[in-house]
C-alpha cells in the first residue's frame, strides 16, 4: 500500500507542477506581448519623430 500511496502522491505533485508551469508559461507570453506592443509603438514615435526633424530641416533650408 505505501508504494501506491507514495505513487498517487507523486502523480498529485506532478499535476501542481504542470499546472505551475502552465501558468508561469502564460504569464511569460503575456508579457512578450506587451513588452512587442511597446515596442513596436516606441518605434512607430520614432519614425514620426524623424519625420517631423526631417520636415523641420526642409522649412529651414
């Protein structure tokens, strides 16, 4: 009985794990995902502003 007991005790603490992980993982992807979004925008600004210092520098010339 104790190897079965010790069994269904390990296939318990493996379910906890996977569904840590699990979790950690989503977390993981969720925040790559905001952390591209920022990205992208922040070089999106980037591209506007050079366009405007560009511009700017036709006015002057």
């Amino acid at each position: 009985m104790e190897k079965i007991e010790s069994l269904q005790l390990l296939k318990e603490q493996l379910k906890i794990k996977n569904r840590d992980l699990r979790k950690a993982r989503k977390e993981k992807n969720e925040f790559a995902k905001r952390l591209n979004d920022l990205i992208a925008a922040n070089q999106r600004e980037i591209r506007n502003l050079r366009e405007t210092v560009r511009r700017k520098d036709e006015e002057i010339k």
